[in-house]
C-alpha cells in the first residue's frame, strides 16, 4: 500500500520579533464618566485602568494589523516575502466574511500564503501562538506572523456603567520562527462553554436584522464571574503551562497575564508564586483591555521600555470569552 508522505519542521522555535500599533486617540476615565455616574478614582480602583486607545472611524483590525506587522517584519530583519503564513488572532472583523488575515497578508506582501483568522477572545493570541507553532514544528511553514488586533470601541455601550470603560482598541504582531533553543513550550489550552454567556454580544445580527428599529447589539460582560474565574482558575493554568514547559515559577522572569483586569492579575501573579523581583504587566493603565492584543500589545511595551530584556522566560495567559483559555511560557522576543 502506497503511504503517505508526511512533513516535520524544526523542534525549537520561537518568537523572532514583536511589533505594536496603538491608535492615536487618548481617552479618560473622566471622558468616559461625562455619560455614566462614575468617577476616574472610582474605574481606577476597580479595574487599575486611567486611560485606553480608540481607533479613529477609517481604523480597523486589517490597518491596525498591518502597521503592527510591518514593525514586526523589520524588527526580525526579515522582508514580508519571508512569512510563510499569517493568522490574524480577533473578535471584531466586522465583516462575517472574508476574514481579516488574507488582506492584511496581501497589502503586507506576503502573497499567496496561508491567511486565516482566530476567534477565541481575549485568549486569542495564545491560541494563535499554539497553531502556528505546530505549524512550524509540523513542517508546512517556517516563519509565521501572528497578530492580535482588535476594534472594540464601537461594539460597546458608552452607557454601560458596568464595562463601557473596560475595553480598548489596538494590535500587535509576533513573527514565529526556528531558533537556536527552545524559545516557545507547549500550549496549555481549554473551555468552559458552561460559562459561555459571561462574555457576550446581547444580540445576534439576525434577530438584529428582524428588528432594525429595536436596541443594536452591544458587548456585555458578567464582571464578578469573570473575575471569580480568571482569578482562582487560571493559576491552575498557569502553572500547567510552567509544568508542560519543564521551568519553575521562581524561573519566571516576566509574566504577562491577558490586560483584563488589574486585581484579577494581582491575584493571579501571587497564585503562581512567583519570586518578588519577577515583572507583571501592567499594560492596562494606559491600554485598557485589548483582548486578543493585549498580550502582545504589553510584550511590546515592557521591552520598549528596557523593563524586560530579549530573552527573558516569560508566562503567558490569555483568558476570557468563551470562557477560553491560553498559556505558554516563552522567550521575549528582539525588539
């Protein structure tokens, strides 16, 4: 019986390169407050949030992705005809089809190569990481940009007292390639679709379409589940992710959680126990939550910043929608 030919690709790779796009408009808590009864101490407190980036109108995830991996590109010294495939990690490609990835390759350069979108949340990312590095290590590709990119600003309801300050806009892009050691562990990953509704769009765009007069849809969030949640849960990830990679939390050097929330990440840092001089991310001051960016968003910043170094071990954990979840300890990136 004639067998079929199978492919493998390197054992170690890693993340080459970050690059990040932020929108240039600031928004307050104070901006914000001028439509709820809420205060910038009072978001602040809650959420460790003082100010997010809206896109502009003409902004969406494919333009904010493309700026993003364009710094990526360049910061690997690679050229777009270099990447082999792209995956687009986002819950705000406005259009049911196509996705976003095909474009953001073809306006990149990056011509008839793999493009597809992932729609998992806030964990997003991490998922994003884990296909293209079994893509790799499965032989079909060798170099893979991955973006998280997302638009959130329009799909939330400025009257929401409880999460109209929550959620922001941006991207960031990581180029996934072969690298002398082993720079990205296994991905630990899961579910619980029994938690489903705590992340939500209220409406669906049929009944929407039915009934074109009535409220539009907006995001809505359970906050005290979600909290409860990420909280006390993904410790236990965190620490699966540590357990696949073969490292030890007081190896740690940086740890960069999914910039949901502020005290969830207080929480989680001291869960994990990881040794006091060990870095958390705290991206979300200034960016709010990005969802499927914001993992790599803060990556970005804490090596712009000289706050962590390339090389660093580093724990990632993206959470949320879903409820969907994401880990993998890796290598900082050159930026």
């Amino acid at each position: 019986m004639q067998q079929i030919a199978a492919t493998s690709g390197p054992r170690n790779i890693g993340l080459l390169s970050v690059g990040a796009y932020r929108p240039e408009r600031v928004v307050t808590n104070e901006e914000l407050c001028r439509n709820i009864d809420s205060s910038d101490e009072w978001i602040y407190s809650r959420t460790g949030i003082k100010t997010r980036r809206f896109a502009a109108a003409d902004e969406s995830v494919a333009s904010m992705s493309i700026e993003a991996s364009r710094e990526a590109i360049a910061k690997a010294a690679l050229d777009a005809t270099d990447i082999d495939g792209v995956i687009v990690a986002t819950s705000t490609q406005f259009l049911q089809t196509p996705a976003s990835a095909p474009a953001v390759a073809s306006a990149l350069g990056a011509t008839g190569v793999p493009a597809f979108d992932i729609s998992a949340g806030c964990a997003g990312f991490g998922y994003a990481v884990g296909v293209a590095a079994d893509m790799i290590r499965g032989g079909s590709v060798a170099k893979m940009l991955v973006i998280g990119s997302e638009k959130l600003s329009p799909t939330v309801d400025m009257l929401d007292r409880s999460n109209c300050f929550i959620f922001a806009d941006g991207a960031a892009a990581v180029v996934v390639g072969e690298t002398p050691e082993q720079g990205i562990g296994p991905t630990v990953w899961g579910s619980d679709g029994e938690q489903a509704m705590a992340i939500r769009q209220d409406i669906d765009w049929i009944a929407y379409t039915e009934n074109p007069t009535g409220p539009r849809p907006f995001l809505r969030l359970e906050g005290s589940a979600v909290f409860r949640w990420a909280a006390f849960e993904m410790g236990k990830v965190g620490r699966q992710a540590m357990d696949a990679a073969g490292v030890r939390s007081d190896q740690i050097d940086v740890f960069i959680p999914h910039q949901a929330n502020a005290r969830i990440n207080e929480v989680l840092a001291k869960n994990l126990n990881l040794r006091p001089e060990a870095i958390v991310a705290n991206d979300i001051e200034h960016t709010g939550n990005t969802s499927a960016a914001s993992i790599p968003l803060a990556m970005a910043e804490l090596l712009a910043t000289g706050t962590s170094q390339p090389g660093d071990l580093a724990l990632l954990i993206g959470y949320g929608a879903g409820l969907s979840y994401a880990a993998q300890v890796v290598r900082m990136p050159n930026y």
